[in-house]
C-alpha cells in the first residue's frame, strides 16, 4: 500500500491535508460529545423529581401502614395515604420519562451535530485518497512486474490529457508505434507522476 507520493510537492500537500482532515473530524466529535453532554445535564431536573417522588411514595406508604394498623378506623384513614402515595409514585414515573427524553434528545444532537460534517470530510477527503492509494499502488505494481516503460507509455495515452501529451511529442502515438525510448520514458514518468510513483532510477 501506498499512501504518499514519491514526489515532495504532492506529498506535502497530502499530508496537510490528511493532518488537517484528521483534526476537523476530532473537532467535531468534540463539539457532538459537547452538545450530547450540555443537554444531558438537563436530565438532572429529573432525577430530582425521582428522587422526590420516590421519598414522597415511601413515606406515605409507611405512614398509610402505620395508621392502617390503628382498630376500627385504621382502613378509613388509610385511604388518602394511599392516594398520596399514587401520586409519589406518578411524579418518580415522571421523572424517569423526563430523564430518558433528555437522553434520547441529548444523542439525537450529539451524533446529529457531528455526524453530517464528518461524513462530508470523509466524502471529500478519504474517497480521493483511497483512489490514489488504489492508483498508487497499480502503478507500482507495473513498475516491479517488468512491463514497464512500454506498458505505462500505453497507459498514459490513453488517460492522460492531450495538453499534456503534446508536451510530450506532437504524435505521442507515432512514437509509442515506433518505439521511441525517449518519448516512451517521458510517457511513461508522465503516468507515473500522476500516480505519485517516481521510476527507480529518478533523482529524488
């Protein structure tokens, strides 16, 4: 695998770009766990209504007990303890809702505020390096295989632009028929360069 250019100007700018990419993805992972914990602390308001309607519950129920226990008229005081204690019971409900909405809520932002940015980045920065890697690394593959000038002289008629290849000779394709060492290695060191793959025997 190849993941820079032999070249230095290429190969700088592709890890500028690949430290730059790198940091914006960590800041906006940063800024979602930011989101995701700033309205998570919302939750806080219910877990004191748990905590409230729990006690509130507790002490009811065991007051109800208490005076349930008295003869004769423990049943008929029992009952409002007990209505009170449903209402304990219904305010501790309240609270676990409001805590698990806030949650929900919280990470619905959190992955919604990074997520989008982030597979942009990706879109824009990762496909068109995997695509030189991919490149890359057939290109140099040719190199070691013993095909060689010839075969990336072919290949670079055949995708790289006409502007470039005029450079090259004014009939790039007659000179590739003709076998033309010269204008083969100028070809072939032409696709490699867009590759980012440098022919052994080149100055660094």
């Amino acid at each position: 695998m190849k993941l820079y250019s032999d070249f230095a100007p290429r190969r700088t700018r592709q890890v500028i770009g690949d430290v730059l990419a790198l940091a914006t993805i960590a800041a906006w992972v940063w800024l979602g766990i930011t989101v995701y914990q700033l309205v998570e602390n919302l939750s806080a308001f219910g877990v004191q209504m748990e905590e409230a309607g729990a006690g509130f519950r507790e002490t009811m129920t065991e007051v109800g007990d208490t005076l349930g226990g008295v003869p004769v008229i423990g049943g008929g005081i029992r009952v409002p303890f007990d209505g009170a204690s449903g209402a304990g019971a219904a305010l501790e409900q309240a609270g676990q809702s409001q805590q698990v909405a806030v949650n929900q809520l919280a990470t619905g932002l959190g992955i919604g505020i990074a997520a989008l940015p982030i597979i942009m980045i990706l879109v824009l920065w990762l496909v068109p390096r995997i695509r030189f890697v991919r490149k890359a690394g057939r290109a140099k593959a040719i190199v070691k295989s013993g095909a060689g000038i010839d075969l990336l002289a072919l290949r670079a008629l055949a995708s790289q632009k006409i502007s470039a290849l005029s450079k090259v000779d004014a009939d790039p394709m007659a000179a590739w028929r003709r076998g033309d060492e010269a204008v083969m290695r100028s070809l072939a060191q032409l696709e490699l360069k867009s590759s980012g793959v440098r022919l052994a025997d080149e100055a660094s």
